[in-house]
C-alpha cells in the first residue's frame, strides 16, 4: 500500500479529515477532531501510527514481529507503528485502520457522536 491509497481509505470515513500539525513530514488523520492515524511521510517504507486495544496491541506485535511494533513517539500501550513493507496484506492494514477509526469513534463525546451521526 503507498500513501496516496492510504489517504483515500482513510478520507473515504466518516468525518474524517487530514493535516499536517506536526510539520510537513507527519500526515495526521483526524475523526471529529480526534486522531486515529498519524502517517511518517519521511520514511521508507511508509509507516503508519494506528490507534490500537492494548490487548490486541501485544498479540498483533508478537504475531506480525518486526512488522507491527510498538507506537513511535506514541503511548506504546495504545499504539502501534505498521511497517508498509509490502509483507502485510492489504485487508490487514485496513482492518488495523477501521479498528483505529472505530477506537476513536467510540471514545467521542456525546455531543461529538450526536454531530458525528447527524453527518
């Protein structure tokens, strides 16, 4: 997967929109202004910072090792890096990116899900 079928999966969600607030290097995708991934565009291959359920994040980095790892400059319990290293299928990398979207969905306020369900 490369960055430009990245951001159209991503940007194809629900109240989803995409900056650049950590420089120019750092794509971040937000829902109701909430991230759920944060891209490395300076890096080779493309690596994704996914929000994860702790749980699942140890059994994911045990099982994909070296693939998925724990979350670059992130809260490692709560997020992982994905390595685009071509060795991950794509239907993984979407589902670890709707878990991600889902995650955040859930945690929104009630006055973010009532916004979120009236889009």
């Amino acid at each position: 997967m490369d960055i430009d079928t990245l951001r159209v999966y991503c940007l194809s969600k629900k109240a989803v929109t995409e900056e650049l607030p950590f420089g120019p290097d750092a794509l971040v995708f937000k829902v109701m202004e909430k991230m759920f991934a944060l891209v490395s565009l300076d890096t080779m291959p493309l690596r994704v910072n996914l929000k994860c359920d702790p749980e699942e994040a140890i059994v994911l980095r045990e099982e994909y090792d070296g693939l998925i790892i724990p979350g670059y400059h992130m809260n490692k319990k709560h997020w992982n890096t994905v390595i685009f290293s071509g060795k991950l299928s794509p239907k993984l990398i979407h589902n670890l990116i709707d878990s991600s979207y889902n995650l955040v969905v859930d945690k929104l306020t009630k006055k973010q899900k009532t916004e979120y369900n009236q889009l």
